[in-house]
C-alpha cells in the first residue's frame, strides 16, 4: 500500500513506482540478515551477495531509457499469465 506523506492525483488502483534510496551496505546486510534467518551458510551467502553485485553494477549503467524498458517488461508480467494464447 502506498501511503504519500503528501497529496498526489492518482486515480484509485494507479500503478506506480516507487524507488527507495539505501546504501548499498545496509542493503547487503539486510540480505545477509535474511539468508541467516533462512540458514544460508556463509558460503552461499557470500555467493549469492557476489551474484548481486555483479546485477546491481549492471543495471546502474544502464541509460534511463534501458531502465525505463526494463520497468515496463517487469510491469507486463504481472498480467503475463493472464494473456490467452488461444484464438
């Protein structure tokens, strides 16, 4: 649920984004947090954080055209299974 600390004109269900700003320490401490709740080990973890860096490097040089395609595929799946393939 969206809730804006200020007024916005948005009609009822409008789709948006939102973007959260975080360092990107917090944030992967966060993640480890969550992999040790999960009993990740160390290991895989570390894996998994690797993986994620290489993402998230990727994506911070994507022009905001790229990324602005990349929100709209992401947007389509979300009604992806609802589309018939038949005639």
């Amino acid at each position: 649920m969206f809730k804006s600390l200020t007024p916005v004109a948005l009609p009822d269900g409008a789709l948006v984004r939102i973007q959260a700003e975080s360092s990107a320490d917090n944030l992967e401490q966060m993640i480890r947090q969550r992999l040790a709740q999960e009993g990740t080990d160390s290991a895989e973890t570390d894996r998994i954080l690797d993986n994620l860096r290489l993402l998230w490097s990727v994506y911070d040089g994507l022009t905001d055209e790229q990324k602005a395609i990349l929100g709209e595929a992401r947007l389509d799946q979300v009604h992806f299974f609802a589309h018939s393939t038949t005639p």
